[in-house]
C-alpha cells in the first residue's frame, strides 16, 4: 500500500473579531481523487476564547475533535472519506469566540 499526500496545506485567516471561518481544502494539479482512496483532511482553529469545529463537509466523517475552552489554545480536527472518484475539494468551518480569532 502506497501512502501519498494528494493536497496542497491551505491557510487561512478570519479577520480580528470575525467568529467564523471556512477554509476549503485543495487538490493538486492534475491529480485526481481515484474511487477507495481515504482522504484525510487536518484542519486547525483557533479562538483566544472558544473554538467549535461546525459539522463535516457532506460524506465526510469527522473522527477527532475537541473543543477549545482556554485561551490561546488551538482545535484540530481530523475528518476522513473514501472517496467516490473525482470528488470536489472539501470546505471546512469553524466558529470561534472571542476578540482574536484565526484558522
């Protein structure tokens, strides 16, 4: 079996005092999502007061998730799919709390 990185990391910032944030995956370049292949998706937030990651893109399953209670403390999450073949590349959100909010 042939473990690949298929996507390209993506960063993205809220504006200061915005409590939401959508950061949408990428796929390299001519590749192609082939039917069976896992995708796996790690995505980050953070909010100087609370940080909830929002439901999981449609057929994609979230299999780790906290929820940042503390000040400065960063939520990842990890969402999986097995792909159908082709598959659109997958937008993520999060709602955040607090005056300094970022992804």
């Amino acid at each position: 079996m042939t473990v690949s990185q298929r996507g390209t990391p993506v960063i993205a910032a809220s504006a200061t005092g915005s409590l939401n944030f959508s950061v949408t995956g990428t796929w390299p370049t001519g590749s192609t999502q082939t039917a069976k292949d896992l995708l796996v998706a790690v995505v980050c937030g953070y909010g100087n007061t609370t940080c909830t990651m929002n439901a999981p893109p449609a057929g994609w399953s979230q299999v780790q998730s906290a929820t940042a209670t503390t000040a400065g403390q960063d939520m990842p999450a990890i969402y999986v799919r097995v792909a159908a073949g082709g598959d659109a590349a997958p937008v993520f959100t999060a709602t955040m709390t607090g005056t300094d909010t970022d992804c």
